[in-house]
C-alpha cells in the first residue's frame, strides 16, 4: 500500500547592504577621499547607473583643476590624508533577498522503503539582486575631451555592471530509501 506525506518550505534571506570603501586619485600619502557629501544621495534616485553621489567626494588633494591637470609631488596639497573613514556607513552595497523553496512527496512501501520525490526551486521570486558598484572614484572627461588625475577615460564610479543572484533553478529529484 503507498502511502505518503507532502512537505512544503521556503527559506526567505533578506539583508540590507554593507558599507563600501571608496578610493579617490591617490596623492603621495593616501587614495582616501574627503567626504563633502552625502554618498547616498543620488540626484533622480540610486539605480544600477549611478549608485553613488560623486558629487559627495573629492581627491585628498582638494578641488583645484589646475592642481588635477599639473599634479605636483612637491605641492605640500600632494601630502594630505582624506577625510572619508575605511567604510562609509551611507555608501552601502545594494540590499539582498532572495527566497527557495521546495515541495516534496514521500511514497512509501513500508515503514523503511520509500520513494521521496522532490521538486526545489532557487531563486524562487526570479529577484535579480544587482551585484556591487565600482567604488574608484574619478569624473568623465572634461567637455573638450582632456583627462588629468581626476578626469578620466571609462570613468564608471558608482556603476553596477554585474548581478548578485542567478535567475529562478529548478530541480527535480528522486530517491530510494532503504
């Protein structure tokens, strides 16, 4: 005679993200920024594009373009240390979450002889998490095209160029039990 039980679980992990570190053009000492902002604070709101306020930062050795474009070790500004701590607590990684479940069915023949069927399912919500955003501080180009030490070719602070989570799995399995 077969006979069974159905068993139904889901397993939810949500987290919120963790501080990053933001690296800015180093100068003789440091390539730690001075915070003059809010990282967090993203004009038209965070997305995949633009995760951080570039705006919130500058190079240790100030906001002087002229001192960007003709860098000079022995300015005495070549010598300062930023302001930004290691992790900054409002330049957070994007949040997580993601639920699997599973549905599983047992046939048995006797108290020690079953069948279990089981069907899981990863990613269940098919929640694309976005991975995490470059943290190297730097500007585009300037208009005419020139890059210096802060103006840079590619400049991609604050994108998200990868996810964190594989789409929705499915897998079914079967055992014997004896």
């Amino acid at each position: 005679m077969l006979r069974g039980q159905i068993r139904a679980t889901a397993n939810f992990n949500a987290q919120m993200g963790i501080p990053m570190s933001i690296s800015c053009p180093g100068d003789q000492v440091t390539s730690r920024c001075d915070l003059i902002g809010n990282p967090s604070n993203v004009p038209g709101g965070q997305n995949a594009a633009h995760w951080f306020n570039a705006a919130a930062f500058q190079p240790a050795f100030g906001s002087d373009p002229t001192f960007w474009a003709n860098y000079d070790p022995n300015d005495p500004r070549a010598y300062l240390f930023g302001t930004a701590g290691e992790r900054l607590g409002n330049a957070r990684t994007p949040g997580f979450y993601n639920m699997d479940t599973s549905l599983s069915k047992e046939f048995h023949f006797s108290e020690q002889r079953y069948f279990q069927f089981r069907w899981e399912v990863f990613n269940t919500l098919n929640h694309m998490n976005l991975g995490l955003p470059n943290t190297s501080w730097c500007l585009p180009p300037n208009a005419d095209g020139s890059t210096d030490r802060v103006h840079q070719a590619g400049c991609s602070f604050g994108l998200i160029t990868n996810i964190g989570t594989d789409p929705r799995a499915m897998e079914f399995a079967l055992k014997f039990y004896w």
